[in-house]
C-alpha cells in the first residue's frame, strides 16, 4: 500500500508555480491576481479562505479579499461580482460557498464572467469541460486528476466508481474519469438511491468517494490492490484534539488502507490538491489560456 501524498504534490506544484510566475513578471508580464469573496463567518469557510492566501503567497500571486457580513443583500452580493467582473486588474475570482439562505448561490455563480470563474462552476465552464473544450475544471476533480497522474496511477480501459454526484465533485470527476484525455476509464457513479452500491465498489479498480458520510467505504467494499481516492472531509467530535473535532474521511482508513494499492490520506490527501488546483486555474486565467 502506498500513500497518495496530497501535501508534498501540492508543495511541488506551487514551487512550479512560482517559478513560472517569476519568469512571466521578469520579462514584463502582469503578475496574476486572485481575489475571494467570503459572506459571514463560517468557519470552514473561514479556514479555506485563509489557505487560499497562503497559497497564492506560495506562489508569487496577488490576492485580495472582500469580506461581508451574513446579512448583504443578495443584490449587494451580485454588486460586487460586477465590480471583480470589470476590474482589469483581477484575473480570477472566486466567491466562497456556502452562502446565506436568502441569497441563490446559483444566480450568484452565473453573474460571475466564466473567464474569470477560477472554480469552474460557472454553466459555461461546465458545458465546455463536458465535451472535453479547455476551460477551467472545477479544482476538486482537477486535483485528483493530477494526483492520479503524478503517482503514475493506470486509469485507461480501468473501471471507476464514483460515489456522490454532486455538481462540485460527484458529476465532473465522472466526466473527466470518462474522457480519454484525462481518465479513459469505465465509469459507474453511485449515490444514496444506488440499490447495488457495495456490489459496484467491489468490481472497481478505483473508487472515488464523495458522499459526506465519515466511515462509509469498508473493507468489505473494496477489492485487492485498489485505488482509493477519500474526498470526504467531515468535522466529527475528538475529545483529544485541542480544536475538540478532527476532519474525517468517506473512507474507513485503518481497515481498507491495507487492501489497496494505493489510498489518499484525510487530512493531507485530496484537500491541498483542490487549493493547489485553484492556483493552476488563476495561473491560466492570468495567461489567458483558455480564453482571450
């Protein structure tokens, strides 16, 4: 059994990163700028946002952050994503999910200009990844994909469970594991309507678990030598840590680690992937990569 270490990878990536920012700002070029949009306090939010900055520290990037309370209107919300929208000097942007009740965080992602939608959530974005256009990949898929490719992890002709269909993770990791230029693979996507989930799991050679159920890929679900790949990132009470709760997996690590060839961590495994993912979308976003 070997761990996927996510950590290490998105260290590397970010060193790559910066060398290459540093390269582009020495012969003129603008150095690219990533600005977050955070309503409220929530505190995993609050975490993530602040990982955000680091990063782009990390990687040679200028960052910025509009901070709101939780009670901005949703029309004062749409306000500010026009603003990022039309400042030149911001080359992608991201608004923190999730948001308030009041406010549709629908409407909100599609007032965001796609050329600008580093977390690839925008319809535009979505649509052009499906049928295999460049555009930016929503980072959570985008990093396992690199994760997969930098361990040298066969996915052609491999058959490939995904469990959780969410627009986030669940529905483009399937698309993505399904193209040839990315994964190649066989792909069943299961759900909590799936009645032959376990049966499903126990022919995959990879299974990528996005369900948000601590604990729930067992030994008795996988099968010898497979890949695993735990999305899930569950806050559950621990007495013995100073924050009172530690992050726990979709995947019942201590059981199905030695069954696999190859498994992520949680924390440590897919997390720094999905920042790292972000900085590669800004960094094609200050390039113009994919859209002029």
């Amino acid at each position: 059994m070997q761990l996927i270490d996510g950590k290490a990878t998105a260290a590397k990536i970010k060193e790559e990163i910066a060398q290459e920012v540093e390269q582009i700002v020495a012969a003129g070029g603008k150095r690219p700028h990533l600005a977050a949009v955070l309503v409220g306090h929530d505190g995993g939010s609050e975490t993530y946002v602040k990982n955000k900055v680091l990063a782009c520290e990390a990687c040679g990037f200028k960052s910025s952050l509009r901070r709101f309370e939780d009670n901005i209107t949703e029309a004062e919300l749409l306000e500010c994503v026009d603003k990022l929208n039309k400042d030149n000097d911001v080359d992608g942007f991201i608004v923190q999910l999730p948001l308030p009740k009041h406010i549709d965080e629908q409407k909100v992602i599609e007032a965001i200009d796609y050329r600008k939608d580093v977390d690839g959530f925008h319809p535009i974005n979505v649509g052009r990844m499906a049928i295999g256009l460049p555009c930016f990949i929503s980072a959570t898929p985008l990093g396992i994909i690199t994760l997969l490719r930098r361990y040298g992890i066969e996915t052609s002709g491999k058959k490939c469970v995904i469990l959780g269909r969410s627009n986030i993770v669940g529905k483009p990791m399937a698309q993505l594991m399904m193209q040839k230029q990315y994964g190649d693979a066989t792909v069943t996507v299961c759900h909590s309507r799936s009645k032959s989930l376990k049966e499903e799991c126990r022919e995959a050679d990879i299974i990528i678990a996005a369900i948000g159920q601590p604990d729930f890929v067992t030994a008795d679900m996988v099968k010898d030598g497979a890949v695993i790949v735990d999305v899930g990132t569950t806050r559950v009470p621990d007495t013995s840590r100073k924050s009172g709760f530690r992050l726990n997996g979709d995947v019942k690590f201590d059981e199905v680690a030695p069954k696999c060839s190859f498994i992520t961590p949680v924390p440590g495994g897919v997390g720094p992937m999905t920042i790292c993912s972000l900085m590669k979308n800004t960094l094609a976003a200050g390039k113009k990569e994919y859209y002029k």
